[in-house]
C-alpha cells in the first residue's frame, strides 16, 4: 500500500471539461500529504471520456493519473462513481484517498469509504505532520470550534478538503504518464436515474462583480426588519445580499443569495449584518478585500474572517451607521 | 408508506460553549439540547409525505437518556412512533460505528424511505445517512429539496441541489435514503393535542451493541485560530457607527 491518491472532479458541457475548482485545492492538499510521508502522489478522473481531463492533470508533478472510463460514467451517479473508484483503489492500493469536499463528492465518498470499513474525514481545513502521523483538522459547531482528527484504521484514509482551504497555485507543474483504467460496471449495478441540471431562475442579479455589499443573516429576526439593512445599502450604493436561512424565508428573494449554494462574491468590503458565519456562508464571501462584521455574539465565526467588528444590538448599530453614512455623503 | 426519520440531538445553537477537561469535546453538563436544524426539516417531509399518501412515521435517535426529550418533541408534531439507541458517547465513534447502529435498530422495520438531515450542528461531517444507505444497502440521494412518489408507489422522483444555484432530478426506486436540506419547507409546531398524544405513543429502547474501535478519532478540540487581525469598534452604538463609517469613508475607501 502507497501513494496519495487524489480524486479530481470535472463535468461536460458543450463538449467542453469544465473543472470544479475545489479540485486543484484538492489536488495542492494531497502533493502536501505525498511530500510530508514521502509517497508518491496519484490522480484520478472518472467519466465517459477522461483523457482530455486527464491528459490536463498530467502536467502537474505526479507520479501518475488514471483515467477511470466507462459509458456509464457519463452522467453523475453514486452507484457508478462509488464502484468505479471502489475498484480502481482497489488496484492502485493508494494509503490517502483526497478529493475536493463538493456536493458531488458529499454524495459519494462517504458511501465509497464505508466500503473499506472507513470514515471520510470531511471538510477538512488544515493538515499537519505529529510524529510522522498526518493530523487533519476540521471545524466543528458552525465554525466556533476546530478539532485535530487521527485516521487510526487499516486505511485507505479518505479525507476531503473544504473550498478555499489549500492553494492550487502550489501545485507543482510537471509530466507524467495516463493509464486508462476501464472499470466494470454494469446497468443494473446503478439505480438511480439521474436528470439534466437545471437552474429554477435565470440569474438576475449578479452579485459577483458587486464592488460593495451589505449582507444580512438570521440576526435580523423578521421580515419587517429588512427595510432596515436595506437602507443601509441604499446610503452606501451596495447591493443587498443575504446568507441562505434569510432566502429559504422568502424575505429576500434566492438570487440574492451568498455561499456555497448561492453566490461567490469578492467585492471591495462586504459588511455582514447579523450573520454567524456558517462555513457554508464563508466560503462565498472569502474572496472579499475587507470584511466588517456586526454581530451580538463576540464569539459569533464570522469575527474570524472580520477586518473590523462591532459587537452590539444589529437594531441600534445599523441605523445609527446609515444615519453616519449620509451624514458623510452629504445626503 | 413507512418512513423513518433518523435525527440528532445536538447542542442549542448560540450556545456557550466549554471545552471538557479532556480537551477532546465539550463539557455536555452546562448545555442545553435540541433537534439538530436539518433533521428536524426531514422530519417536516416525512410528516406532509405521511398527510399526502399516508403511512407511518417512525423517529429514530441515538443518544444518552436526554434524547428522548427531542423524540417527544417529535412525537408531538406527529411521527407515530420512535426509536432510542441508547448510547453513551457517541462522539467516540465514527461516522461508520453510528450507522452501524443505526442501521441495525431500524433491519427489520422495512421502511419504505429514510430520511435524515444534509448534516448535523455539531460535528458536520455530513455523511451518517449516506453510510447508513450502504449498510442497509439501499440507493441514496443527498441534499434534496422536494420528494415525490410516483404513482405506482414503487419509486421516487427527487429535486436535488448542486452548486451555484443549479439542480438536478433524479429518481429511484424504493426503499431509498435521502438527506433533507435545512429550510426546504415551514416547520410545524406541536399542537397542544400532539403533546398530549405524544405521552402515549411507543419509544421503543434499543441497547447499543459492541461497537469495533473507530477508524477516525477525534482526538483534541480548541478555539480557531484567527487568520485575521480584526479591529473591533466599541462605544456606544452611535460612536461605534460614526467610526466604522470614518473607516468606510478614509481606511477602505467606499465613500
């Protein structure tokens, strides 16, 4: 048993790979790993038709990539991906599984873990060497805690990486060779029957290249409260935007919606009003330039990511700085 | 329809939390605790499942004694029946030993459907339902928003969701597990009538077996580190506005 072998994801549209990005993070997280345990580091592509993607990782400093093919790979589907990889592992033998912690993968490496008697170690932020022995940290309780976790099984050790948490600029370039690997599958081992993707609206407004946003969360209580925030992001020329909870409410509309199962946004400041900052509200506002925060909690993750924060009453702070706002600008 | 709904009790959210002497979780004895947010939305589509097409609600929990107070609480809003894995320290265990207990309370009820939240509070590992549909050998879907039956009862069609507001629908056939996404629907509140009805219904109590040692420990737990240096802003909450928006207008410039 050795090697790292990493699990890179990628879709076909229009004839074209289309990578998520959360892949080459992976992909950084693993050559880390491969350095650090002195193994050699491994990749895999599954799909109808990998070799392209696959020919596309083999620039990177690898040992080698596999190119897992099969008809029936060309769709997603748990079934497939699960005993595809089961059997490709099976025969690479690799001592870490990692792979990018998206929603593809939630769906089907904890299933494909337990099918080696392991646990995915999921969502993980940090890898560090103790005593030769990798430890894997991941956050708990929404962010307000961190915890050192230990794979203490007969492995493989599976482990996937959260978005933004590893540098895919560190990944090495290189040339490495691709070995086709033709799993069997059959029909009637997938059960699902998986449909086109689709979007509910087209997207209307395009948070990304906003420049400034006022963002508000849970702490806002009610649906008559948001006239508030509003305000605030008229005095300021921002867009308004939101985390999920508030647009699963129906007080502001979906599309108006920051994180991973919304937007991903990198605006000049983003001031977060009331929100906790749950990892999955975190990783689509990382990429701004400066972060203010107010939040009653001082202990709230979002201070974590905060270039400037009040801890006080949303109620009284927001209007008092919309009132300041205008007062600078002269309105 | 037969419908088991798999839930956790987790810490209160917002709570304040210690750190145990062991430095390896929280000191439980000063916390309060609650139905874990995503759980308690499958738990919301197993009960209009249940008013559409009829059937049985069973909840499932594993847990210490406190447990049961989230099962009542689910009882009350409507599930039939429940079932309580007495368990001790769950947080000693793998994701994998969890399912495994779970999996075997539930081998001989023959549910039509599991349903679970997309993760816990807590911990978030996000994976105790999908592993269950391993062990029990039952297709799944993760993260879905809206359930339907198909007419010849045998199958289900599912809204799921994908990144960046994207969505796909898949079907299947029954039985099958499938992990809810939080805010899908309008929780329900218990009736006065249901908290009364919940006295009488069964909580079935099921011993936790052996468990094989974890793969996967989880061995310390700590404050985050901060990445960041944050300025916080204190004074009254005008003084503290009137700073913040001398920051906006001078440090970072928007104004």
């Amino acid at each position: 048993m050795s090697g790292v072998l990493v699990v890179l994801e990628f879709r076909t549209q229009d004839g074209l790979a289309v990578w998520n990005r959360i892949s080459w993070e992976a992909l950084a997280a693993g050559q880390e790993l491969a350095a650090e345990i002195g193994q050699p580091l491994l990749a895999a592509v599954a799909g109808e038709r990998p070799e392209g993607p696959a020919a596309e990782v083999a620039q990177k400093k690898l040992a080698r990539v596999y190119g897992v093919a099969h008809e029936l790979l060309a769709a997603y589907t748990a079934d497939g991906y699960v005993a595809s990889l089961e059997q490709l592992i099976g025969a690479v033998r690799p001592t870490y599984v990692v792979m990018p912690h998206t929603y593809q993968v939630r769906d089907f490496a904890p299933r494909l873990a337990a099918r080696f008697g392991e646990t995915l170690i999921a969502d993980v932020v940090g890898i560090r060497m103790d005593g030769g022995q990798p430890v894997f940290v991941r956050q708990l309780l929404q962010g307000k805690l961190s915890g050192d976790y230990l794979h203490r099984g007969p492995g493989p050790c599976f482990v996937s990486t959260q978005a933004g948490a590893f540098r895919p600029e560190t990944v090495e370039a290189g040339a490495c060779e691709v070995e086709t690997f033709e799993p069997k599958l059959e029909a009637a081992m997938i059960r699902s029957v998986p449909g086109e993707r689709f979007r509910v609206s087209e997207k209307s407004v395009d948070l990304t290249a906003a420049p400034l946003i006022v963002s508000v969360g849970r702490g806002i209580k009610e649906k008559e409260n948001i006239p508030l925030v509003e305000e605030l992001a008229q005095a300021l020329g921002a867009e308004l935007a939101a985390s999920r909870p508030i647009c699963d409410n129906g007080w502001l509309p979906m599309e108006r919606q920051v994180g991973s199962s919304g937007q991903s946004v990198s605006p000049k400041v983003y001031i977060a009003v009331g929100i906790s900052g749950a990892i999955q509200h975190l990783v689509g506002m990382k990429g701004s330039k400066a972060v203010i925060a107010i939040n009653k909690d001082e202990n709230a993750p979002i201070f974590e990511v905060a270039d400037y924060g009040i801890v006080g009453d949303l109620f009284a702070v927001v209007p008092a700085l919309t009132a300041a706002v205008r007062k600078a600008k002269g309105m | 329809m037969k419908i088991i709904v798999a839930v956790k009790q987790v810490p209160v959210r917002d709570s304040l939390i210690h750190i145990d002497s062991s430095g390896r979780w929280l000191d439980e004895g000063e916390l309060s605790f609650e139905i874990n947010e995503p759980d308690a939305y499958a738990l919301e589509a197993a009960l209009l499942l249940k008013e559409k097409h009829g059937g049985e609600v069973v909840v499932l929990c594993a847990g210490p004694e406190r447990a049961t107070q989230t099962m009542r609480e689910a009882l009350a809003k409507g599930a039939d029946r429940a079932i309580h894995v007495e368990a001790e320290d769950l947080v000693r265990m793998d994701t994998f030993g969890v399912a495994r207990l779970l999996a075997a309370a539930i081998a001989d009820e023959k549910a039509d459907l599991i349903l679970t939240g997309l993760q816990s509070e807590d911990l978030g590992l996000g994976q105790t339902g999908v592993v269950m549909a391993e062990v029990l050998g039952i297709p799944h879907a993760t993260i879905i928003m809206e359930i339907e039956l198909e007419e010849s009862g045998g199958r289900i069609r599912v809204k799921r969701e994908l990144e960046e507001g994207w969505f796909q629908t898949v079907e299947m056939p029954l039985p099958a597990l499938l992990t809810i996404q939080s805010g899908i629907s309008k929780l329900r509140y218990a009736t006065l009538m249901g908290i009364k009805k919940a006295k009488t219904k069964e909580v079935r109590r099921v011993a936790a077996g052996a468990m094989p040692e974890a793969t996967v420990s989880l061995e310390r737990v700590y404050p985050p580190q901060k990445k960041k240096e944050t300025r916080m802003i204190g004074g009254t909450p005008t003084e503290a506005a009137a700073a913040l928006a001398d920051v906006l207008q001078f440090e970072v410039r928007v104004i």
